[in-house]
C-alpha cells in the first residue's frame, strides 16, 4: 500500500518538535524511536472510545491505548464528567481534599493487600517509593528486581540506559529471572542479610509457574526482606484486585499507574499497614500528589469497575483477539515466526528471527502495513473497555492482509525491498 504524504503533518510536526524537545516527546516508548519514519503516525490530534486520530487526520483503531494508561476508553463520560465536576471545586489547595481519603478507601476496599494507600503521579514515582519504604523499613540497602519499574536510578541503572547513574547506584539493585526461583535464591545467599525488598512485576508476557509467586513470597518472609509486586500494568485489569487477587498470592506492598485513573496522572502504593505507617517518616512527598482531577478520575475510574462488567468485557474482547491471530498465525504458516502470548487483556506478538531476516525487520514491516491499514499497535494489543466487537474483527482483518504480505515477503525473499522505511534499531528492552 502507498504511503505517499499520508504522514506529511506528522513529520512536520516531529520536525518542529526536536528543535526544542529531545527525541520529540517525554515519553520514551511514544518517541520516534519506537516508530519507523516514513510510515508513520507521530502526533495525535485527538481520541475517543478505542480510536485515536493523528495530526494528517487518519482514525485508527488504537491498540496502545496510551501505553496501558487507558483502560475505558478515550473520553469517557462518567471519568471526564467526574472531572469537570471536581474543576468547579478546585484542583489544588493549600489543605489536603477529602477525595484522597475516599479513593485510599475505595482501592482498600479492593486490593487484597491494601491496608494503607499514598499516591504519586507516575509508576516510577510509586515504585521507587514502594522500594524507599522497604529500605526504611528493613534497614537495609540491596533490592532485587524482576520486570520493568521505571526511570529511577536504582532500577533504570541495571539496563542499557543506564547513562547517568551513579554506579554506587546500580550495583545495589540485582535482577533475577522470572519463574526460576533458584536466581533470586542465589541473590539472597550472595548477599545475606542484605536485600531489602523483592519488587517483581507479577505477569507479562508468560504465566508465572506454579508455585513461583508463592515461592518468591516464601523466601523473602524468609530473609526478612519485604515483598513487592509492581501492579502498574495489571492492576485493575487483570481483576479488580490485579494480579495478586487472580493468582492469590498477596504482597507486603504493590503499586498502581496506568489504569487507575483512566489516562490522568496517578500512582499508588498500598500495602500493610505496619510497614506503610513508616511512610509517616520516608520522605514521599509532592506538590501535585493531591491534584484533584486525577483523584476524581481515579474515584470514578474505580466506581464504573465496580458497577460494570469492564473487567469481564475486556477480558473476553481480548481473547477473541488472541485467539484470532493466533490462528491467523496459523493460517499463513508463520509459526516459526510469530507467537501471541500474555494475559487476554494485554497480549503480546513475539517475533523471531529467520536465516534472512532479523526480528527488527518483520516488526518494522510489520509495524508499516499495520498503520497503512489504520491500526494503531506496536506488537501488543491493549484492550480497553470501549472496544468493540468490530474494532477487534477490523484488527483480525488487518492481521489476515498483513500476514500474508509478511509471509510473502519472506518466503520470495523480498522483505527489504517491501520496507519504505530504515529498519528499526533495538536500542532499549524494557522486559
């Protein structure tokens, strides 16, 4: 499909935008790293529901839905209606507003492991806390890691995008490997009575083993370091409680982002309440922690998971649409090439590479077709709420097209000459 002048404002716009904003954008995983030049959207104009127009004026079905951040859909009404009620009230005070107690209440009343709540305003700003608390907490200094946890130097220094920390920084921070319980023993035995804490993300891409969540909660009670799940993504998606009510395995402490508030800018920490009353003394503290249009989103965000069957909806809408590329999948003979895997509300395509051709050239050309056809993705498939029965068949229908251009591509040997594109560069993994 041609691909001429239908990203014309976007490349302006990315144009005008590094004059003045390194790579473009604040956030990394939306910057024109992610995001082959020439064949694609950079710039929104506008969204609604489960679709999202850029600045050329094409509408996409959007399967990103803001990184994960939006779990309702763009726009809802009883969240953006929640909202301008509270702008009539105010945003900020000099005093603290009652709204932070009633949502602390309501996600009590709804994570397992919720005594206690304090709010931030990004996922970083939780975990790095939820890590400060567990430190505070155990007088201790070593943390082991699991997953991604954001832009803070105890996490971020143990990537390839370390540039910046302090190395007496990143050496306190050691990651293990998911479902093998003998990488995380092996940090405890290296450093005895040294780690502070375990923050894990629970789920991503594969199921944990069996016993493997309990096991980590077992040997951290074990070594007396506390033990953190990084709820960021699946809290209030996988269930209403997160992950830690699907697997029933309940942490000392877990954080909150993304979907809690629907897109507006919240984070939590909850957990038991002997270790947050140290909160009282660790210094977590912000300006804008109290804004209260996000909490008023996050109160109505709550409130329609409550009363409505989103988790349900979201949760079957999902797995049409891993079951349906998986036998798309199937269909096109790509098995050697792509798998889907995660939990039906975020699932995610694995790409391999062939004796031709890398993983980063299928994902590019993957990536050109898809958003030629009016699909927002970047290998993943956020649902949302606000998707419909067609919106999934639209992105089965794309698959099926764009499948079969790939598997053609490959199998005549002519997948660099389909790019109208450079191949995208693998310069940072966050899993």
């Amino acid at each position: 499909m041609s691909n001429n002048h239908l990203f014309t404002r976007s490349e302006e716009t990315l144009e005008r935008a590094l004059r003045t904003i390194p790579l473009g954008t604040q956030t990394f995983s939306k910057s024109k790293t992610q995001l082959p030049y020439g064949v694609s959207p950079f710039y929104a104009a506008r969204a609604e529901g489960g679709h999202l127009w850029d600045v050329d004026g094409s509408r996409y079905v959007d399967f990103i839905n803001a990184l994960c951040a939006v779990t309702l859909g763009y726009k809802d009404p009883d969240v953006d209606g929640a909202v301008r009620a509270q702008m009539d009230e105010g945003v900020i005070f000099s005093l603290p507003h009652a709204i932070e107690i009633e949502v602390a209440e309501m996600i009590c009343d709804m994570v397992p492991c919720a005594e206690m709540v304090r709010f931030g305003k990004n996922g970083s700003d939780a975990t790095s806390g939820a890590v400060r608390l567990a430190r505070a907490y155990t007088g201790r200094d070593r943390i082991a890691a699991c997953g991604y946890h954001g832009w803070q130097d105890w996490f971020i220094g143990t990537t390839g995008r370390n540039l910046g920390v302090p190395k007496a920084v990143s050496d306190l921070t050691h990651t293990f490997i998911y479902n093998d319980l003998a990488s995380l023993d092996a940090i405890f035995r290296q450093w005895p009575g040294e780690v502070a804490g375990v923050i894990m993300e629970p789920m991503n891409v594969v199921e944990p083993g069996p016993g493997f969540l309990e096991g980590v909660k077992d040997l951290c009670h074990k070594h007396g370091a506390v033990f953190i799940l990084d709820e960021i993504i699946t809290g209030f998606r996988y269930a209403r409680g997160g992950a830690q009510e699907v697997f029933g395995v309940t942490p000392d402490l877990a954080t909150y982002g993304k979907g809690l508030a629907n897109g507006y800018p919240l984070a939590a920490i909850a957990g038991r309440a002997e270790i947050m009353q140290r909160m009282g003394d660790v210094f977590f503290s912000f300006t804008m922690g109290g804004e209260t249009l996000s909490l008023a989103a996050a109160k109505a965000t709550l409130d329609k998971l409550n009363r409505e069957p989103v988790v349900e909806t979201i949760h079957q809408r999902g797995m049409d649409v891993k079951e349906g590329v998986a036998q798309l999948i199937d269909k096109h003979q790509l098995g050697n090439i792509f798998s889907i895997s995660g939990r039906p509300c975020w699932t995610i395509l694995t790409i391999a590479d062939t004796a031709l051709y890398t993983s980063w050239e299928i994902r590019t050309l993957l990536l050109q077709e898809m958003f030629a056809r009016r699909i927002l993705t970047l290998g993943s498939h956020n649902m949302s709420y606000a998707h419909t029965d067609e919106d999934v068949q639209a992105l089965l229908s794309v698959y099926d097209e764009v499948l079969a251009v790939i598997a053609e591509s490959v199998e005549q040997e002519t997948l660099k000459r389909n790019l109208r594109c450079e191949t995208l560069v693998p310069l940072f993994k966050v899993r």
